[in-house]
C-alpha cells in the first residue's frame, strides 16, 4: 500500500514479531483477521455473498445463464470470473486504474478453479453436447483494505455455495435444436456441490519466514508475496460427514507478487504453511455456511446489515 | 413495508432468468364493510352492507361469500344473476381469473363494477395480514388456496373487531375443492360448495339451472363410454417426436358423426369418424390426432346423417352406416383419431330446449342452431317455459361416460319463430357485435346539425357545382357513392366520389375502434347493423341528394375508348343533384326526349362503362352467378310477403364497372407508395382439384370446360350454353362460383407482388376503396390514400405491416362472418315465407349424394336435400348417379319438387322437398284435389326498404359454400 509510510524501527519490530511466529497485532502468522460474512444479498443473483475482512470488502454475485458446451469437453459446463474494481475503494481504481488488478484476481480464479479437482463442472451439464450451464461470477471489490486474493476467493466461494440453479428438463428435439421445461417453483432448483472449490492463500514473505493476512504495515515490509490456490474439503460443507479422513488439500495454483524472489526451501515451507492455513480458513467457512443455512432453512432469508 | 417476489421464466432464445420483483404490503387497505367499526371508511367506500339478507336456507345468520377461482370461472353465469349480493372478490381471484379467460374477467369487472350487485374487491395481496408467501414445495394454486383462506378468516376477525357477538356479518367461502374445504373447516371458516349453496337459495327460481355442470371430463372411467384424452404432457411429447399432429378440429354438417382436422404442413386434411374417432371434439377445437395406420384409411362417406330425435341416454350406438365402405377406393384420404384436446374452442351456441319425455324430469337435450355442434345435456326445472323459446347455453365438459356434453341455461332470448330472436340467433352464431354504440363512441360523434365548417371548404377542391349524382338500389340510406361525367379538352373527365368517412372517423378514437372490430355493416333481411352509428351512415357521410357533403374524389380523364389518360385523387366538396335508384338512372338514359346535364352524363357514363366492360372481360374476368333473391317485406309487420330473384339493369354494372375502376387505380396509388403496408385484396386462383366434380358434371351434359386460366375458363364457360334450358348457363356459373376461393384482404407487405393477383377479377391488383361507410377496410384505404396525396396526416400504425396483417385478419373474418349471417337470414326468412304455403316448383340437382338429391330450386334460390329411399334407388359412385329401374338421376337434371314447410315438429322448422316429376310410385308426391289446397294469397308489392346494396363486386366474390 503506497503512502504508508514506516519507520525502519517499526519495519524491525514487525520483522523480528514475524520470526518469532507472534505478530505486532497479536496474531500467529498464519492466522487471519476477523471475518464478516453474509449469503444471499443480491436478490436478483443466483448466488450471492458478501465478505469483509479488516477493510476489505468484497460482494460477489453468481448469474446462471444456459450455453452450449466447448466441442472438446461435452461433458461439462463452463464457470466465469468478473472482476470489477469500484473506483469507490480507491481513488486509484478511477479511470483503468484497475484494470491490471482485476485481471490479475480473475486470470488467478480462473486458473485455481481450472481443475475437475478444485471445482467439477460436470454437475454444470444439462445435455450432453447440446446445453449446459454457464456461470458468470462477478466480483465486485468495493473497498480495498489488503489481502485482495483471500477475500475474494472466500467470498466466490460462499456465493457458489449459496448458488441455487433451477430444475430443468431437457430433451432433444428433430433437428438437434434443444427444447427444455422449467419447474413453475422457484424453490424447485439444486445446490451446488463447492465443497472442493479452492481458497487462495496469500502468503506474504517477510524475512525469512511467511504471514497469511498480513495487515497493510506488514505489507510494506515485505518484497514478494505468494500465493496459493489450495483445494478445499468437501466434509465441511455437508452435514453428513462421510468425507474421508486421509483427505489431502491439493494446491491447484501458485502465483508470485512483488520484485522480489524466494529461495526454494522457503518456497516449499511457504506452500505447508498454505495449506495449513488454507484447511483452517476452509474448514471455518464451511461451518459458517452450514450454520447459516440451517438457521435459515430454505425460507426467504431475512438479510441484516447489508443493502437493507 | 415490502417483500420481493421470485419466479423463473424461459426466454425465447432459451434462457432461464430470475426475475425479482418488489411486492409493497400496506396497512391502510379498507375492507369496505359497513359492519366494521376499524377501517376509516369515507361513506363511498362502503360497498358491503352492515346487515346482509341470508338467501340461502343452509346458513341462518347473515354473510358475506368469498369466492375462489375456479367458482368465478366456472360459475360466472351464476354470478351474473342479481340473486348473489355481498360478495368479497380477493385480488388472488381476480387476478388467476384473468390469467386464465379475459372474456370472464371482463364479465365479472362488469359485475364489480355494478354498485346494485355489492361486489367488492379486496386487494389481499397487497394487505400486510392478508399476504402469504409461497412456501417451497407448494404449487402456486395451493398457495392462492391458502391465501383465498388467510384472507377469509382475516375478514371474519377484522369484522369482530369492536362488534358485539352475532351482530357482525359471518364469512362464507365457496368452493367445490374438497381439500381446500377441510382445510377451510379445519381453520374455523365457514365453506360450502356452490351447488349446495345454490341450490338452497330461496327467491330465485331457475338460478340452479345456471349451475354449471363442471366434471373434470376424465375421471369417470366408470361406464366409459370413450377412450381418456392424454395428458398434456403426453401430448406435448407425442407432437414433439411426430407420433401426434395438431390440428383444428372442423365437424361435418351433414353428418354428426364425421369430421375432418387441418394440420398444418399436411396438404389433405385428416378424416374423423365415429364417436371414437372424434372422441369428445367439438367444432373449432384445437385436438391432438393420431394418424392411423394406412390399411385403416377410410374415405369421406357422402351420406347425410342426422342425430336420432329421440334422447338416446349413455350409450354409443352401432355405426354400421359408416362402416360399410369399400376399401379399395382412390379417394381414401388420411384417417385419424382424436387422442386428446389441446384447447377448447368453446363459445355459448344458441338452440332449442328438446324436454324429456317425462314430465317432472330436470335432465333435458339441447339442440343447438348450428349443425356442426353436438346436442348438450343441460338440467332445468323450467322445460315447459324454456320449451318454447330460443335460449343460449353455455357448455361445461364432456365427461367420458356421457354420450352428450354437458352444459348449463345461459339466458332465454325470446319466443321460436319471433323475428326478434331469430336475428338475435343469427348475429350470436355468426359472432356479429350488435351491442348498441356506448357512449364513448357516441361521443366521438359530431352535432347533429352539424354544416361543413368553412375552413374545411377551403382545403378542399370545390365540386358542388359539378353535375354529380348518385345511382343506388331502391331504399338505400347508406349512399357512399357517387359519379359525374363531361367532355373535357382531351376526351371525358369521369369523376368517382366516395363518401369521406375519415373526416368523422378519426384514428385511435373509441368510434374507430368499435368500427375496427365492428369491420362492416352486416345486412339481414329486415334489419341492419350499422359499422358507425346511424347519424354517420345515414345523414353526414350518406351522398344524399341536394346536400353538401365531403367526399373523396377519383377523377380520371378518360379517351374515346375508356382508356385511362390521367388519374387524380383529392378531397372535395359535392352536391348531389340526385340520388336515383337503378331503374330511374335506366329510363333517364333510355328516355331520348331528356336532354338534362343528368341524363348526358349518365349516358357518357354507361358507354364509356360498356368499353371498360369488354376490355375487362377481354383480359379474362369471370362472370360468375349465385342464386341471389330478394324479399318483399310487409313493411309493418316485417313478414316477408313473396320472393323474386334480383333483375339486373344496364346501369348495375355501370355503377359496377367505375367502383372496379376506382378500387384498382386506388390500389395501384397506394401499394406504390405504402410498399410495406398497404391494404389491398386478393382473389387466390383456386387449386385445380376443386374443380374435379364440377368438370365431371360438366362433361356428362357434354361439356368440356378449360379450366387452366380464367381467361380460358371464361371463354368456355361462356360457350356453354343449351338453347332449350336458358338457366342451363347459370347454373353452371352457379356451380363455379362455389368452387372459388374466397377473397381476402391482406397486407401488400406479407405477399409478394405475384400473389396480390385478382383472380375473379382478372386485375394485377385491387382494394376496396368506394364503400367506407359499410366496410372499414375502405376507411383503412382511404387514410392510407389521403396520406399518400397529402390530405391528411398520416399516423405510426397505418405503416405497421404487423398491425395491418392482424387487422386484415379481423376484417376477412368478420366478412366472411357477415356473409354467412346474411345467408342464414334469408334462410331464415324463407321458412317464414313458406309457413303457411306449399308450392310446385321446377329444380335442379346440384350434386347427387349417397342417399339424397342436393337439389336448387332457381326461383327462390333455395337449396336443400331431397332424401332418396334407399329401397328403391341404387347408388352408382362410380357415375355419381342415383337409379330407380329405368330413371336415372345425375347432377344438373331437371325435376319438380313441392316444396312445404315441415312445422310438426315446433323445434325443427324445416323445408321439405318432395319428388313430383319424374312419377315414380310410392316415391313421387301425389297432388291432392284441389279443393285441400290453400289458397295463395294476393300479395301487395312492396318495395323493401331496407335491402342490401348491391355490391359491386360480390358477384364475383360469392364463395362455394365451404362443405366438408
């Protein structure tokens, strides 16, 4: 963050906190700031959610929309992310201003949730061949307090899990045009299954060692940042726990950020500390959401807070 | 306060969108009972009484009614009646109801909107207490259910609001859904079914009859009479992978047992026969079929068959009649059966009551006026009232287990046999509007004494002293028409001059509208319903004689030979130095002592008009015929007194042949400068299979007709002439006439240039121009004109293709309508002329049937069957002949029938031809002595005032009266 301006006595007490796994705000390095969470926001979105993390604001909105399959995988349905930096977050954003970062987050989404492993696009198919569904994720940043990555790819994740697709039966007709029917009731639609659908992990490298959520302070200490897309586990986002137990986090991507350059044992221990950050973050985002729908039951949510 | 409403929809390109919207709940909605002590009611606002009258014996205290849905869609005949008082329609009803039927929702906003009636509606979706959402998992009906009830048992709290026990009005709701009632009773409301409530109203006689007779059709398999229709869903599947076709379902009005459906891609239509093979469809439906198997086929059985007389009770019987064709025959066509119903085509039919023949029974037969529509099984306890009148029913279902459908007593509209209500039954049947105008389109009307204002005379090119006079039949008040002649520089100036109803009629106004649906004036014989009200079409627009009126002027100059050197069109001021009838206009020109500026232009007029004549005839046009009569009617009573066919005078078609000539120049003007839009009319030259009976007809009398152009088909038509049998020729016109295609109107944008080809005619192109007082397609061409010449504004929707197409479509509907209306009235009028007569009159056998004679008696232009017993003929299909030992039978042979009105049997008026010559014993009619005759009464001659014009053009338009 420019403009911030640090003292190197203050650069040095942040350093030597961050060695000694204990950070100047009292936080373990891999541990994350209090989050602010809510689903189903957007009444006009499928899917919607809106997260704050310290200042950071991020309010994401899943559309459904019916396309054909690409050729080459029939099978499957297509995601998309949009990323749209309001120039209310930063005067910099104004103009193209954001532009670069946008492409940045969405190009990062789009690579972390490529794999079958991370998100399966199969569910996403009406008609083999012929029909599936496309989502269009839009990321809308509305205010931006650091750690940009991990916000959004909590908040995707939540609107994906809050996604609700509507029924349709379709059937091929002469001429191999589609036809389909649409259940009259709008509760008749399926969930997703996000269970898999990766978290980024930004890992910011301070000294030797690396911080998750580093405030903005810690930033400019630091030179290069990862960071890292890791795959969820899906026993935290079902009530019935039949997940197996020997899961392993797969690490669907990896991106660097900054001038600087990491040595690679410092690469490796930057990864471990990813994914256990990414299974703590993971496994309190799905108990929240759980939690939140059961509290809410498949009624009409009443929504606090945001845009009321 | 609000909430938002979600629902889904499918887009055309195939895409599910979620469409969210607000939904405001309010507080302040009144419930509008005067009972409430709550609500801050102003005195206007109460529309419920505090003290509503009980009506019905089942609930002692007084109520009010909560309707559901399918009450008031069911019902509504019900509803109409005064008898139900205080009843609360929520928003939830009104709102399903006009979903699902506009026409009821506008009958019950009528009823709403009556303040006598206490109707009030309650907007419960809109009430903070009264709202529901929709839970998941339940259908939306379950869910208007439950607000129907919410909204109930809320109007009986709110009522008791402040009010002491048993002082407040209760709340009845009425519903025929046995789920919703328990769950009602379960809840504390009062429920009942209709038919229980109704039937328990006191005071109101004949409000049970109204009751409809609704049963879901396929849920009495018990005694199943025909196979279930398929589900929905099943059909919509079927029609998908081409095992079903959909098609409009068209019964035979010969036959009730047979009927043919018109699928669309499929060049022959599919035969229905039997009761399983219709299976419960009724004309004008929109049906599934399924095609049988090609060794089924079956072909179109050519006998006429009537439903027995006799109420026949719930069984279907043997349909040996039917069955007895021989498969291997060239004209089987594509058979079917229906499988199931996509849409009723209902519409209420008007008929006669056929009572029981027990006394006391409630279960009575309704026989309907048009042919093509089954009997309908209806309940009343007032038989011997209704047996005598025309009465309206309205159908309800068709369960599986009746023979009949069932349907309920709508209204009676008079006595059988009055004239008032005969008209009334022709304009029902032939969907004729003939409200009176309302008072919106009064409005529009201008002054009675209204003068031609005089910055009108200024922008108009000033004829009135010009020589112009009218030629009309006898009688007319609509005169739309009028035409002037004189030597110009370089040859004759001919001026054409059409009423100018635009100036009156202007677009988007309420008496446009009414004139756009109207479309024409449709003439019966004794009556006239106007397309604008009277003041227009008979004062302000009519050409009347020594008046001044506005006019659209047509004026060509004219050569030596009637060909056309210049045409212009303007608007005009005229005064018509006389409106003539035909036969003055005749003795004017023949009488060579009159020297008049009159009568010099009437003869330049009928000269030039002979050319135009033979150069049209030249070119191919057809000189058709159709047997056309007119009535001489009692002017008091309106009886009709004698018949004669119409006679035909020079100047006829003098008048004819300037209208032809106005109509093309008009539609060559606006289809060049309206390519898109302009509405013209076209004659289709008919397909050449039509023409397959009537060549070989033709070639038995030894005539070989060439049909491939009109122009052949006119030459040899002309050629065919006998010497000894002079109607010989117009029969055979006759004939052709009916195998024509109608003309229609249509939009210049939805057809290529080819088809706008005037086949009857023999003209590239044509409208209608030169009668806007009787047709609105000619008010639609004269907007367009006066747009083109720069008269008038022009306005967005005259450029619409897609707007003119759909008005096109109303128009040749409502004319084809009319026609057919027209037709049924001198039907009607000849049964009245023949109530007390028998007459022995020469015919002619139009087309030979497989147990009848299709006969025309040419004097009276009546047709109609001459049943043949089949004991003593044989028919021949391969010659198309009916044989009796040495006397043959075949199509244009000449007989004497007697002709008598068959009135023993009150309900079935019908005209009854009998074979006299040939004699053929135990067949032919025995004249009685003479003394047994009745005598003929001397009939005055009058003129009957109140004909229809002769149309200049609809000799050539009389279409072949659509048969099976």
């Amino acid at each position: 963050m420019a403009g911030l301006l640090l003292s190197s006595t203050e650069k040095m007490y942040i350093l030597h906190g961050v060695q000694d796994d204990y950070r100047s705000d009292g936080r373990s390095n891999i541990d994350y700031r209090p989050m602010e969470l809510e689903t189903d926001v957007v009444s006009h979105a499928s899917g919607s959610a809106r997260l704050r993390l310290a200042n950071t604001d991020i309010l994401v909105g899943v559309k459904t929309e019916i396309d054909e399959p690409k050729p080459n995988n029939p099978g499957l349905g297509k995601i998309e992310f949009f990323v749209d930096c309001s120039a209310n977050a930063t005067p910099e954003f104004e103009g193209r201003g954001g532009e670069q970062l946008a492409n940045m987050i969405s190009n990062l989404m789009q690579r972390a949730y490529h794999s079958s492993q991370a998100f399966d696009l199969k569910q996403l198919c009406i008609l083999e061949g012929k029909q599936c569904w496309k989502l269009y994720v839009d990321i809308l940043i509305l205010e931006c307090g650091g750690n940009l990555c991990d916000a959004v790819s909590l908040a995707v994740k939540a609107a994906l899990f809050n996604t609700r697709i509507p029924f349709v039966k379709a059937a091929l007709m002469d001429g191999g045009s589609v036809d389909f029917q649409l259940s009259d009731d709008p509760y008749d639609c399926k969930l997703l299954e996000v269970g898999n659908a990766p978290l980024l992990v930004t890992l910011c490298k301070i000294g030797n060692k690396c911080v998750v959520d580093p405030s903005a302070e810690e930033e400019s200490c630091s030179v290069i940042s990862l960071i890292v897309g890791i795959t969820g586990n899906p026993k935290y986002y079902s009530k019935e726990s039949k997940a197996s137990l020997n899961f392993e986090c797969k690490c669907s991507t990896i991106g660097m950020n900054g001038p600087g350059s990491v040595a690679p044992e410092t690469f490796k221990a930057a990864i471990t500390q990813g994914i256990i950050a990414a299974k703590c973050l993971d496994e309190a985002l799905g108990r929240t959401l759980l939690r939140e729908r059961q509290e809410c039951g498949s009624y009409k949510k009443n929504s606090y807070g945001f845009l009321k | 306060m609000w909430t938002t409403k979600t629902f889904l929809t499918k887009t055309k390109r195939g895409n599910v969108l979620k469409i969210v919207r607000e939904h405001y709940l309010r507080d302040d909605l009144l419930c509008g009972s005067a009972a409430c002590n709550f609500c801050p009611h102003k005195d206007d606002e109460l529309v419920l009484e505090a003290n509503p009258e009980s009506l019905c014996g089942l609930f002692d205290s007084n109520h009010y009614l909560i309707l559901d849905t399918n009450v008031v869609l069911h019902q509504i005949d019900v509803i109409e009646e005064d008898a139900l008082k205080n009843v609360i329609i929520l928003q939830t009803v009104l709102e399903e109801v006009k979903h699902q039927n506009t026409a009821i929702f506008q009958r019950l906003l009528e009823v709403i909107g009556n303040k006598k009636r206490k109707f009030f509606s309650f907007v419960n979706e809109h009430h903070k207490d009264t709202y529901v959402e929709r839970n998941p998992g339940e259908k939306q009906n379950d869910r208007n259910d439950r607000a129907i009830r919410k909204a109930a048992s809320w109007y009986a709290s709110h009522l008791s609001i402040k009010n002491i026990d048993g002082q407040f009005p209760q709340i009845v709701l009425l519903t025929d859904d046995e789920k919703n009632r328990q769950l009602a009773h379960d809840e504390g409301i009062l429920t009942c079914t209709v038919s229980d409530y109704i039937k328990n109203v006191n005071g109101y006689p004949g409000l049970s009859d109204k009751l409809s007779k609704n049963v879901i059709p396929e849920s009495c398999s018990k005694d199943a009479l025909y196979p279930a229709h398929l589900t929905p869903t099943q059909i919509h599947a079927g029609i998908r992978n081409g095992k079903l076709h959909q098609g409009t379902f068209h019964a035979s009005r010969d036959n009730y047992l047979e009927g043919n459906a018109t699928i669309s891609g499929c060049e022959k239509s599919i035969l229905l026969q039997g009761h399983i093979g219709i299976n419960r469809a009724i004309d004008g439906d929109i049906v599934a079929i399924e095609i049988l198997p090609q060794e089924e086929w079956s072909k179109p059985s050519d006998i006429v068959l009537e439903d027995k007389t006799e109420d026949p009770g719930d069984f279907l019987e043997e349909e040996s009649q039917l069955l007895t064709i021989s498969k291997a025959d060239d004209d089987i066509t594509p058979t079917g059966k229906v499988v199931g119903i996509i849409r009723r085509k209902w519409r209420q039919y008007c008929g006669i009551l056929l009572p029981s023949k027990f006394p006391g029974a409630t279960r009575h037969l309704f026989t309907p006026a048009e042919k093509r529509i089954p009997r309908v099984r209806i309940e009343t306890r007032q038989s011997d009232i209704l047996a005598s009148q025309r009465i309206l029913v309205a159908l309800d279902s068709w369960p599986r287990n009746s023979r009949y459908p069932l349907g309920h007593f709508v209204r009676s509209l008079g006595p059988i046999g009055d004239k008032d209500a005969e008209n009334e039954v022709i304009l029902l049947e032939h969907d004729v509007p003939h409200a009176r105008f309302s008072e919106a389109v009064l409005a529009c009307l201008p002054p009675d004494n209204w003068t031609i204002p005089e910055e009108e005379l200024a922008r108009r090119v000033d004829l009135r002293a010009t020589c112009v006079c009218s030629v009309d039949p006898p009688g007319c008040t609509d005169i739309d028409d009028a035409l002037h002649a004189r030597r110009a520089a370089a040859g004759y100036e001919v001026g054409v001059h059409i009423a100018d109803v635009t100036h009156f009629v202007r677009p988007h106004s309420a008496l446009d509208r009414e004139a756009a649906a109207r479309a024409t004036t449709v003439y019966l014989v004794d009556k006239r319903i106007d397309m604008v009200p009277e003041l227009l079409s008979s004062n302000l627009c009519s050409l009347r004689g020594g008046e001044e009126r506005l006019a659209f002027s047509c004026i060509w100059i004219l050569d030596e030979n009637a060909h056309v050197l210049s045409t212009k069109f303007h608007k005009s001021v005229i005064k018509s130095r006389a409106a003539m009838t035909y036969e003055e206009a005749q003795m004017a020109i023949d009488e060579t002592s009159r020297n008049d500026e009159i009568a010099t232009s009437l003869r330049l007029l009928n000269k030039l008009a002979k050319k135009l004549k033979q150069r049209r005839l030249d070119n191919g046009a057809l000189l058709l015929a159709s047997p056309e009569i007119r009535f001489q009617v009692d002017s008091e009573t309106h009886e009709p007194l004698d018949v004669q066919a119409k006679r035909i005078v020079d100047t006829n078609s003098m008048v004819e042949e300037f209208m032809l000539l106005a109509n093309v120049s008009v539609a060559e003007r606006i289809a060049a400068d309206y390519p898109q839009s302009a509405l013209l009319r076209r004659h289709p030259a008919p397909p050449p299979a039509h023409f397959n009976a009537f060549l070989k007809a033709a070639s038995r009398q030894g005539f070989e007709l060439d049909v491939s152009t009109n122009k052949s088909f006119s030459k040899s038509l002309n050629e065919a002439v006998i010497p000894e049998r002079p109607f010989f020729n117009t029969l055979l016109r006759i004939m052709a006439t009916r195998c024509m295609q109608q003309a229609v109107y249509f939009s210049s944008g939805s057809k290529t240039q080819e088809e706008f080809y005037h086949y009857g005619l023999a003209c590239p192109i044509y409208t209608h121009f030169t009668s806007p007082i009787r047709r609105y397609a000619d008010v639609v061409v004269h907007r367009l004109l006066a747009g083109s010449v720069g008269a008038d504004a022009t306005h967005a929707a005259l450029l619409d293709t897609r707007a003119a197409q759909a008005l096109c479509d109303n128009l040749n509907y409502r004319h084809r309508h009319a026609q057919l209306a027209a037709r049924a009235s001198v039907a009607l009028n000849t049964h009245i002329l023949f109530k007390n007569r028998e007459e022995v009159e020469s015919a002619v056998v139009l087309a030979v049937k497989r147990n009848a004679l299709q006969v025309l008696i040419p004097k009276y232009g009546l047709e109609g069957p001459l049943y043949l017993p089949s004991d003593k003929f044989t028919y021949n299909e391969e010659e198309n002949v009916q044989i009796c030992n040495d006397i043959v039978f075949k199509t244009f042979d000449e007989l004497t029938v007697r002709l008598t009105l068959d009135s023993s049997n009150l309900q079935h008026r019908k005209l009854v031809f009998q074979l006299v010559t040939p004699f053929i014993p135990g067949v032919s009619y025995v004249q009685q002595t003479k003394d047994d005759q009745m005598e003929v009464e001397n009939v005055e001659i009058k003129t009957d005032e109140k004909k229809r014009k002769d149309l200049p053009e609809t000799k050539n338009k009389k279409k072949k009266k659509s048969k099976t």
